[in-house]
C-alpha cells in the first residue's frame, strides 16, 4: 500500500511540476502566449496583403464602372462620343471627320462626303451606299463602317445629328 501511495504522490507531484512549468511557458506581459514575433512577421503581412488585395479589385472595378459611365456621355465642343445623339452645326469651311462606328443624320443642308475607299458611307435608312463626293440625303441616317470618311458642307449653314465619335476642324 505504501507503495501505490507513493506511487500516487510520485505522480501528483509530477503532474505539479507540468502544470506549473506550463504556467510559467504561457508568457507574460511582454512575451503573451500568441507572440507578438508571430504577429509581427506572420499575421500582419497576411492581413495587409489581402487588404491590399482586396483595395486593388475594388479599384479596379470603380475604375470599369466609371468609364462605362463615362462613355454614355459625349463631350462637348469639336469631338463627342456616346450612347446620345449631339446636334452638330458646321458653316463653310469646316469639315467633320467621322470615327469608326459614328452615326450622322442631316437635317438642315447639303453635304458632301469624301473618302479615300469604297464605301464611303452606308445608309441605313435605304439599306444602300454612298460613295466619296455623293451628298448626303436629309433624314437618312448614315454609318461610318471604315475611319477617315469626312463630311464638308456645300451650303452656309448644316445641322446634323451624331452619335458616335467625330473631330470638327
């Protein structure tokens, strides 16, 4: 019996001595158990990394966002481009040169176009084309299918309507 008593001691005070050199491992104040090393140099660059991450996607798709909003609206004076139609005044001597894809509707005028190519333009209105020194017809609207395709007037005064990009000189 005085054995397993022993025994018994032997091993309370084992588990004594663990317990209290666990204790003693913990840290304290300056060293806590999760260390401040660890933070440091292991989950700090983490989080900052996918806060980074994460700044960057945003970023990115405000920056989409913003241009898609962007390019529904045209800008004003000689170049617009848009999802809207821009009444265009020219008087004599000034030439309208179309970009790819721009609209163009006559509505006060006469106009000629001129282009190095055949096609120079595509009515949509008729389904037909139009070639360079043709002039255009009022209330058709025309397509610019290839750049370099420009507008000049043959009367004082024309009014258009646009959409699509374009530089007045």
């Amino acid at each position: 019996m005085r054995k397993r008593r022993t025994g018994a001691l032997a091993a309370a005070l084992t588990l004594a001595v663990l317990l209290a050199g666990t204790a003693l491992a913990a840290g304290g104040q300056d060293d806590p158990l999760v260390t401040l090393s660890y933070l440091n140099q292991t989950v700090l660059p983490q989080i900052l990394s996918q806060v980074e991450k994460n700044t960057a996607q945003q970023q990115e798709d405000l920056a989409k966002r913003f241009q898609e909003q962007l390019s529904q609206y045209g800008s004003t004076g000689s170049s617009a481009t848009g999802a809207a139609y821009t009444l265009v005044t020219l008087t004599s001597g000034q030439t309208m040169s179309l970009e790819l894809g721009c609209e163009v509707l006559l509505r006060v005028g006469s106009v000629t176009v001129s282009a190095d190519s055949a096609p120079a333009l595509i009515d949509t209105s008729s389904g037909g084309t139009l070639g360079s020194g043709a002039s255009l017809l009022q209330n058709h609207l025309y397509l610019s299918t290839i750049e370099g395709r420009t507008l000049t007037p043959t009367s004082a005064t024309v009014k258009l309507m646009a959409r699509g990009g374009y530089t007045i000189s």
